[in-house]
C-alpha cells in the first residue's frame, strides 16, 4: 500500500510539472523569439544526414523551425510539442509553405505514434526539458524503425542556455528530485540513457551556428524577459529586488557569452551536444 501511495505520489508530481512545463513553453511568443535562431537550426539540421529516410520525427518541433526546413527537402515530416500555440503556429506556417506536414501535440514522454513508424527522429533543443529522461530514450526507440536514426541537439552544462537557467531556477526552483534537462548534454549520461537500444553512438561538443541579435545585451534580455517563456515566468514571479537582480545576472551572461560587431551581437557561447546514434 505504501509503495502504491508514493508511485501515485510521484506521478501527481511528474503530471503537475509537465502541466508548469506546457504552461510556461506557450507563454511569451516563442514562434517570434526562435526567429533569430533560425538559420542556425536550419545549418545544423542540414548536417544531419537524413538522405535515407523518408519519415521523419521532429520531437519537441516548437514552432516548425526544423520540421518545415525539413519537408522542404522531400522527407515526410511528422511534428510534435507539448505546447498547443506552437503546433498551432507550425501548422499556418506549412500550409502557407504548401507542404504536408503533421503536426500533434504531444509528449515526448509517450508519443502518439505507433513502433517502428519512423526511418529517423530528431530533436534540436526540444525533448531534453522532458522530466524523465529515460522515458524520452524509450519513446525513441519505440517509434523508431531498426536501423533508424536518432540526432539531437542538446545544450551542455557549460553553454550560456545553461547559465540561463540557472539563474532562471533560483527564482522558479524545479520540484525536489528533479532530472536536470543538461544531463542530456552530458556525454557519460547519454551513453547510459541510450546503449540499450541504440549503437555506434557518437557524440561531438559544437557551437550553435548563426545566432545573431541586432540589438545589444540590454535588448537581449528585454527579448527573453518578453518572449521566452521560462524567463518570463521567472520575471512575474519575483520580487522588485530579484527582478533587478536577474535583470543583471542575465545581461552579464549575455555579455560574457557573445561578441559586438556593426551592432550586430553575436552568442558565442551556444555549446551543445551532437547525438547521432542508430537503432538496434
């Protein structure tokens, strides 16, 4: 009986995190603040080798920055977020583009797909925030053909995302036991998430490509507090004292993690991990 209680405990936790985790990725107006990551995503998905698939899932697609640059090249694209706006988003953008797409909201904690549906996944920036971790590796390799492949982006420990975060935690603190999302950026840890169902697992520390404001640190984190989600909330909900504080905590990482030229501010400090594995 106890055991049942604290399974039921630790669910009612896990589901109360995810609905803060879907609350907080469709605030602000992440289809817009993503804008300036574009091209970046865009060159690393073009890097992926994806000429051997024909279906394609983007896990944790956001606003279909990855899934539409995708179909453009003639993969049947499959795309799926937690947030309802996003997929929203995605979903007028590929109808402009006149391609077809699918586009669900979903989680990547139990996808809405059946196994062996897919010739390859991928995930830029998106499925690491999942809560349980080894139920994203699982849903992976569920959906994934054998021989099918897998690339994620994930930014490490170090990156200035992670920073951000940190600073971002201080003031909206995660649940106790909470998996950190950079874990996924940590090469030990995704050898031991995946070995079980993925081989020839390599893994390269890179640099987001092409990340550029035209506006200087101040405009940055007034761009974050705004229109990134996590941010936001952080910023609603802190005190006057603690607004200014993370004001000057976030403008200092930004600074220290990019560089200034013809008014053009570059992130410099965009260091993720590649994961390209192969199904069993």
């Amino acid at each position: 009986m106890a055991a049942q209680q604290a399974s039921t405990e630790t669910n009612n936790t896990i589901n109360e995190l995810k609905m803060k985790q879907k609350a907080t990725w469709e605030d602000g107006d992440y289809a817009g603040f993503s804008t300036y990551m574009r091209d970046g995503a865009i060159e690393i998905l073009h890097g992926w080798d994806l000429s051997k698939a024909k279906t394609l899932l983007d896990v944790g697609c956001g606003s279909g920055q990855t899934a539409i640059p995708a179909a453009k090249t003639g993969l049947q694209v499959t795309g799926v977020d937690i947030a309802e706006n996003l997929i929203e988003h995605a979903r007028k953008q590929a109808s402009k583009a006149k391609l077809n797409i699918q586009f669900d909201v979903g989680d990547a904690e139990q996808l809405p797909y059946t196994d062996n549906s897919f010739d390859a996944a991928i995930s830029m920036i998106g499925a690491m925030f999942a809560p349980q971790p080894d139920r994203v590796s699982s849903e992976f390799a569920r959906v994934l053909k054998s021989g099918g492949k897998l690339y994620m982006a994930n930014w490490t420990a170090t990156s200035m995302p992670a920073q951000m975060f940190k600073c971002v935690t201080e003031i909206t603190p995660p649940p106790p036991g909470f998996i950190p999302p950079i874990l996924w950026g940590d090469e030990d840890t995704v050898k031991q998430r995946l070995q079980k169902d993925f081989k020839d697992i390599h893994l390269n520390r890179k640099h987001y490509p092409q990340w550029h404001y035209p506006f200087d640190e101040h405009g940055v984190v007034n761009l974050f507090r705004e229109q990134f989600g996590p941010v936001k909330k952080a910023f609603a909900a802190a005190t006057e004292i603690q607004k200014k504080q993370l004001y000057d905590k976030l403008f200092h990482i930004y600074r220290n993690n990019s560089e200034t030229s013809n008014d053009i501010l570059t992130i410099t400090g965009g260091e993720y991990l590649e994961i390209i594995a192969t199904r069993r």
